[in-house]
C-alpha cells in the first residue's frame, strides 16, 4: 500500500503537469503514468495530467489516494501538441507562485508544433539504434531535461552529446508473479490447453504505419511457423487486437499466409482487450507460457520483457536497444540486420528468422516450469524501487526541494 504523507512535513513548492496517456489505461504508457501519479500526489507535488489518449472533449478528475489530479483532454491534432502550453498555463494559474514543469512521457518527435518555453522533462523512449534527427533536435533544446528509458537510451544520448538521466520503466510485482489461475481455473484449462502443449506467447500492440510494424510481427510469427513444423504440440497465444483496426497487421491474413492453423492460435476477450485486460490474467498467461517473445525492430523500453519476467517466463528479446539491458539469465537474445527507416531518418534493426526459430529451440530444450532467475532478475525495476533509487532523488535534484517521506 503507498504511503501517506504525514501533515507536519512540508510541502514542496513545486508543480507538474504529465503529458501521456491517460493514468489508468490498458496502454504501456497509461500504466507508467499512473505510477508515477501516484506518487508525485503522495510527495506532494501538485500534479495535473494531458491527455493524448484516453480523455476527450470534457475536463475530468482522477482520483487518488492522495487527493484528485486535474486531468485536462486531448486536443484536435493526433498528439494533442496543440493544446500543451494551454493547459500548461492554465494549471501554472491555478497554482500561482510554484516552480511549474512539464513532463513528456511519449515519443518526443511528435511534438513538432509544440512551443513552450517552460521547463520540460522529457522522459523519452529511444527505439531506433541511431537517434532520429527530430527526437535529437527536441532533446537538444535549452529548455529540455533528458531522461532515458533504458541504459542504452543514455548511452546513445551521451555518445550524441546530450546531457541525460535515466529511470527506468517499472512493474508491480504484487500483481506481476507466478499466477497459476484465471478466475479460479488453472490456466491452462482456462486457455484450452494441456501440460503437454508448448506454449508460445507474444504482448505486443498490433499498430503500425501501415508498412512498417515495429514489433516485428510478420517475422516473429514466420519465426514461429518453422519452429511449429517441428513441434506440433506448439501453440501461441497473441495478447493484441487480431484486425487492423488501430493501423496495425491483418492478423487471421498474415497466419493465412504463414500457413498457421488459426484454431492453434489464441487471442484474447477482445471487449477486455479494448475497456482493460485484468492484469491478473495477464500474469497467469505470462506464467502459463513456455516462452515469451519479445523480438522486434527497436524498443525504448519494452515492458513486456520485464512483466513477464516477474512471472517466472522465458524470454526472446532482440539484442539492441534497450532489450539486451532487461534480458535475465534465463533469456536468449536474437540477431538482427539495419532496416532503414526513412519517415524518422534512422535505423531499426530487423529480426533474422533463423536466429529467432534457433532461440525457440534453445527455450524447448529448457526444463519446463518457471525461472526464478528470471523473477530474481526482475525486482530491480520492482515500482517502489524505481521511484525510490531513480525518480524520487531526480524530482528533488530538478526543483531543488527536499520531498516529504512517506
């Protein structure tokens, strides 16, 4: 349970609107934001939330244990860059006489209209393995404190000259552990399957520009198809939104070509997928499962990998960007070829087939069962000790206060 803050401590003068997804949502930055809420609420920071997702068309309150957030909605452009410095300055009104800062927590090359001439922390995904020269020329501006997602985004920064912190994304591990149940039933029962299945699963959000899917979807499936030829007891479970719906892949088209039986396939409850998958039952897939992949042309973070670490699973991850630095030892890192990017001006790397069919026979010949390891491995970005070891001395550095405990 988070702390309270006991009434004799100061306050800190200090203020922050968050500029993501909307707390609370069933995106990878919705979770971030809402742990980070929390707990600026409960320091005492007086905080307020941008939507860019998640809220539209009415201003909102989101409650926490620590009193209500102002929550302000999204604007008419797609990243809500229109509306920033707005609802900046209308929270700066509201709280008169604060050091006030805004914190980005998306990709900073949509902000190409953006003009704020206030403090901005810029806590900044890195997915490419070159920086693209939008995200370079935003993260170089006077008024910008860089922080890196990973250790590879800092290092990048630095080698670029770019002066950066770094925090990492973080899980709970009250909810991300073993979980041998769904609703009461042992999950692979739940799920349709037997001790005798080798369970194959992918998290990933099934959008793309259309052309180019960073998660590496057509590869890491074809991947799994020459690893299914071998092993018929094989299934795969896809935690995503099968249609292209939100810009992504044709899933039950690209399995078609691929030659993959669909009754041999799993998705998910699509309205759960859409209103909030239960974390739980995410928990007991990523225990239920035999392996994991994670594999795709660049991640500024990717927290999949460490979810379903927490969990006990095997991992296939890329080794580039920021997977390699949250691969635990029950891991197997695949190899990858530059894909060039040309919308951004910089390099992905793209998956080699063989290397990741090659990893799935490794995992296969692993005993079965969780990997402490790896449960081992992911409690350094347990959520409490994120904010403790990374956030909490860096707010404190940023506006120069001493935050209450608590």
């Amino acid at each position: 349970m988070l702390g309270v803050m006991p009434k004799h401590e100061r306050v800190p003068n200090a203020a922050l609107s968050l500029i993501s997804n909307t707390p609370g949502t069933s995106t990878g930055y919705g979770v971030q934001a809402q742990y980070l809420v929390d707990r600026l609420m409960r320091h005492g920071v007086k905080t307020a939330v941008q939507s860019n997702y998640g809220l539209e068309g009415l201003f909102d309150k989101i409650r926490t244990k620590h009193g209500d957030v102002m929550h302000y909605p999204k604007g008419y452009r797609p990243y809500s860059d229109d509306v920033i410095a707005t609802w900046a300055k209308d929270w700066e009104d509201k709280n008169p006489g604060v050091n006030h800062a805004i914190m980005t927590l998306y990709d900073v090359w949509v902000y190409k209209n953006l003009k704020y001439d206030g403090p901005i922390i810029a806590y900044v995904p890195l997915d490419h393995i070159t920086i693209p020269p939008m995200v370079k020329e935003f993260l170089q501006r006077d008024n910008v404190t860089p922080v890196a997602m990973s250790p590879f985004g800092k290092r990048i920064m630095e080698d670029r000259g770019i002066d950066c912190h770094y925090a990492p994304h973080a899980f709970d591990a009250k909810i991300y552990n073993p979980t041998y149940k769904v609703d009461g039933v042992p999950t692979r029962e739940f799920m349709g399957l037997t001790d005798e299945h080798f369970l194959v699963s992918i998290v990933a959000a099934n959008k793309s520009n259309g052309i180019l899917h960073r998660k590496a979807l057509s590869e890491q499936l074809f991947a799994y198809s020459l690893f299914k030829k071998k092993h018929h007891e094989a299934r795969l479970y896809l935690h995503m939104e099968p249609s292209n719906v939100f810009g992504g892949f044709n899933i039950p088209r690209l399995l078609d070509a691929i030659g993959l039986d669909k009754n041999e396939v799993i998705f998910p409850d699509s309205t759960l997928l859409r209103v909030g998958y239960p974390a739980e039952h995410l928990a007991a897939f990523y225990t239920a499962s035999d392996a994991v992949m994670n594999v795709t042309y660049g991640e500024g973070f990717g927290v999949t990998s460490i979810e379903s670490q927490g969990c006990g699973a095997r991992l296939l991850t890329s080794s580039w960007t920021a997977s390699p630095d949250l691969a635990g030892p029950d891991s197997f890192l695949c190899d990858g070829e530059p894909l060039w990017d040309e919308p951004q001006g910089a390099f992905y790397m793209r998956p080699t087939l063989s290397s990741m069919a090659q990893a799935l026979e490794a995992v296969y010949e692993q005993p079965r069962g969780i990997s402490h390891a790896n449960i081992e491995f992911a409690k350094q970005f347990e959520v409490e000790h994120v904010w403790d070891t990374y956030w909490l001395p860096f707010f404190m550095e940023y506006y120069g206060e001493t935050f209450p405990t608590g």
